[in-house]
C-alpha cells in the first residue's frame, strides 16, 4: 500500500491526515501541519500522489501517541515492565517501529486534549518516554531509506483505550504551565512551607530518603493511616522522577507505622 492508499484508507476511517515534505517528519511547504489535517477523500485524493513519496502525518485529535525511546524488542519488553512496574501500564495497541527504532505507541482517548508534547521521565540509558497530543508520522512513510512499520496486527482502528495515567501526567503538563508567581493572600504556616517543599519534588540520588520524610510527616499530621498511605503513593508518582517501585513505598510506610505503632 502507497502512501496515498494509505491516507485514503485512514481517512475512509474517520482519521485526519496532512501531508509530510519527501523524506521528512517536516510538514509540506506552505501547509500547517497537523492543523490541516483532513479527512475529506476528495482532498486527500489531490493532495497525494503515489509517485512523490509523500509522508503521511497522523492528527493526534481524539488519539495519544506514547513514544518510548528504544530500539529492538528486547529492550521494548524491558520498558514495558519497568513502565508497569511503576504503575504506568501501557496496554497493547497498535504499534509502529520509527526510523531511528524507537517505538510508538498509540492510544484512543475518551476526552479532548491539548496539542502538546511531553516528556514523561528518563529512564536512564538515553530511554525515557514522551506523550503526544499533536500529530506524528504514520506508516508507510519513509525516512532516509527507512519505511515505518507496524509492529503487531492491531489496526489503528482497533486502538486500546488510554490508560487514566497518560490524562494525569498531562494535566500535570498544562498546571505547570500556569504563572503561579503571585504572592500567598494569606500568612504562610508551617504546613504551608512543607507542602511547597513537597512541590519541588526529588529526583534520582535521594527518592527514598525524601520519600521516607515526607510519610513520617504525614503521619505527624494525625491523619488516618489509610490516608497516609494514598497521599505517599499519590506523592510518589507526582513528585519523585523516577517514582520508587510500590514495593519501595509500600516497604517506607510498612516501616513508619510499625515505629509510631510501638
């Protein structure tokens, strides 16, 4: 199937696609990207032909592209795992293999969402994981010699649902976009200052150390260990990069209770 069969069978679909320069994830000269995207077949059949080895871009619009940085299936079963282990479950979908091997993910979403971009977290080793809402280039475009491929027999029209996470880290996206900087309208307690502490969150080198301060405090507050324990597990994904393993958070509270329980 050429690149323009491909666009008509996407938008017979319902899916908007826009056009991509010659060897290029670069939209066409004088067009707008994924904000031209269509799906009108009479369009799509003048805009592409099948000799020009046009890529094909994909409107992200009710869609969310998940892109991990890895490069064979090795290494894609071991992020998997380690995304799971973290609580980011990505469940199968359909699947592209890029031009560089990284591998994308793609996603219905039940909701509208911004055009955006954003980095999920490192996973070390130059992996990480990014989140799409935008648009993104689609078999069988080729770059450099190198044609995008799917990976599975799952047709974008069959796409898993997203997992409620990606919305999460997403709208986590848009409130840090958002200028907070305007003075409290109220004097700043002790309680105020820990939680802007919390805010700043923690990266690699001390996550345990910090997440274990943060619990004992939360549990110095008085509040119900039931209540610790959502707000620690809440904690951890929001603020510590990577976030601990369960177990790791589960084992910080496990610890903390026993001591205030003697």
């Amino acid at each position: 199937m050429n690149t323009k069969e491909q666009a008509l069978n996407l938008a017979s679909q319902g899916f908007k696609v826009f056009q991509l320069s010659h060897n290029s994830k670069i939209p066409l000269k004088n067009t707008h990207g994924y904000k031209d995207a269509t799906n009108n077949i009479d369009e799509i059949r003048n805009m592409f032909n099948p000799f020009n080895n046009l890529g094909i871009g994909l409107s992200v619009n009710h869609l969310v592209l998940v892109d991990l940085d890895v490069n064979n299936n090795d290494q894609l079963k071991d992020v998997l795992g380690e995304l799971n282990k973290r609580r980011y479950d990505l469940p199968q979908t359909y699947t592209e293999r890029t031009k560089s091997g990284g591998t994308h993910l793609i996603y219905k979403a039940d909701r509208t969402l911004k055009p955006t971009n954003k980095t999920l977290f490192s996973l070390g080793n130059h992996t990480g994981a990014e989140i799409r809402t935008d648009g993104v280039i689609i078999a069988p475009s080729c770059i450099a010699e190198h044609v995008y491929k799917p990976l599975n027999n799952i047709s974008l029209k069959d796409v898993a649902s997203a997992p409620e996470w990606i919305y999460s880290a997403l709208e986590r996206k848009e409130n840090n976009d958002f200028n907070y900087k305007v003075k409290a309208p109220t004097q700043k307690y002790y309680t105020g200052q820990k939680l802007d502490a919390i805010a700043q969150g923690v990266g690699n080198g001390n996550r345990n150390n910090w997440l274990t301060g943060v619990v004992g405090w939360l549990f110095g507050t008085g509040a119900d260990p039931e209540t610790v324990y959502q707000f620690a597990h809440s904690i951890n994904l929001t603020f510590v990069s990577p976030p601990l393993p369960d177990k790791e958070v589960n084992n910080i509270f496990k610890s903390i209770l026993e001591r205030i329980a003697k």
